[in-house]
C-alpha cells in the first residue's frame, strides 16, 4: 500500500536537545511538508520541499530544520532553539500541481521531559 | 498571503441533524479549496476538493462543499449526520499557481455527535 510513514509515534526530548522526526513516502511524490498543530491553531506550515536538495520555509521555521537528500524522505530536526517543541508534527506530500491534495502521515507525537 | 477562517470552534448536534460549517478564506487570485477531516486517533484525510467548475462539490461519506465566490466562502455541508461524523474538520486553501504551493489551514471545527 501507498502511503506516507512517520516515525515515532511518540518522541520525547530532554532540556536543550535535538530531536529528529522521520518521513518517508512511496507515492512517488515531488512535493514533502511538515506540519505542527496545536490545539485550537489548526495545522500551520513548518517547511516544504518541492524537489530534491530544495526546501522553503514555512510560516513557523524557527528552530527547525529539514533536508531532503532523497525523494522519499524528508526528516525533520527540532533543534534546542524552539522553545516551545511540545506539540503534534504532521508530515504531508502531493505531486507538484496545486490542484493535487496532500497526503498525511499519522503523525509524531513531541513532548518534553 | 492567504488565510482562512473558521468561525464554528465546537459544534454538537444530534444524530440525523443538518450540519453546516463554514470557512472563509482571503486571497486575491484564483484558489484550490479542501476540506479535510481527521476523525480520532487517525491521520488527515480529504472529505472534498474544489478547483474550477461546478461551484458544488461532493465528497466522501455524503458530504458536499459550495464554492461562493462573491462571499470567499466554502462552506461545508451534510443533511443528516452521524455517530461516526465525530471528528475534527479543516477547512485549507492553497493559491492556484499551477504548482505545488503552501497549504493554509483554518483552525479546525470539532464536530461532537450525539445518539
């Protein structure tokens, strides 16, 4: 089957660490996001790539970083310099047309310790 | 920039009562609409689409979306709903730019049924 795998489930992170998000997909789309929703804030943009070696950023980009080495992954870091990580990441990826949606992973629950 | 507004934060309804839930966007040129739903504990799935043509969309699971240009508006509807419609829904837009761009998310309705 076709789909978008996020791994952990479950994340959590220490005080002034880095933790990396794991995307990957085999629906031989171009384009990869990620997602961070918050209660009662929806689902706000975090970075996007649009083909291999390229990303933009997102509305909320601080204190992220992604790479896209790959076609069918696209990792995502939260680094020490978010200050407040605790909240559910999606992952997400289309062909590269608007009109096409976007496919969801079952996302990646952060928490801080 | 794009946004989208979702003014129904919480809504509860009875089985087989009407549901309509409304999502305004703003933007300046021609648009892609979604709706989204993410039903508890599962991932985002598509409920509809709009691109061009008929402003009245339908979807999965008896559900339909009209496109009012005049009003920037995508309301969601279904006339009768149930149990299982318990969920969270999105409304997003995305610029139609002929690539693949930015989706913008409204702020989500929870939708809570009742037996």
């Amino acid at each position: 089957d076709g789909g978008i795998t996020q791994s952990p489930k479950y994340l959590f992170r220490k005080e002034g660490q880095n933790v990396t998000l794991s995307c990957e997909q085999n629906l031989n789309h171009d384009a990869m996001y990620w997602y961070r929703q918050d209660p009662g804030q929806g689902l706000r943009l975090i970075y996007y790539s649009q083909i291999v070696n390229d990303f933009q950023k997102g509305d909320i980009a601080e204190g992220y970083s992604v790479s896209r080495e790959k076609k069918e992954s696209f990792p995502l870091t939260v680094t020490s310099a978010q200050k407040n990580p605790t909240a559910f990441y999606l992952c997400a990826s289309s062909a590269v047309v608007s009109n096409q949606p976007q496919h969801f992973g079952d996302g990646t629950r952060l928490s801080i310790l | 920039a794009q946004s989208v507004s979702q003014h129904n934060h919480h809504v509860i309804l009875s089985e087989a009562a009407s549901l309509e839930l409304g999502c305004n966007y703003s933007y300046g040129g021609t648009v892609n609409l979604f709706w989204y739903v993410q039903y508890p504990g599962q991932h985002l799935q598509l409920l509809l689409k709009y691109f061009s043509g008929d402003p009245l969309v339908k979807g999965i699971k008896g559900f339909e979306a009209e496109f009012i240009k005049s009003k920037f508006s995508f309301n969601l509807r279904k006339p009768s709903v149930q149990w299982s419609d318990t969920a969270e829904y999105f409304c997003a837009v995305t610029a139609n730019t002929g690539t693949a761009s930015k989706l913008t998310f409204g702020t989500g309705t929870r939708l809570q049924v009742t037996l």
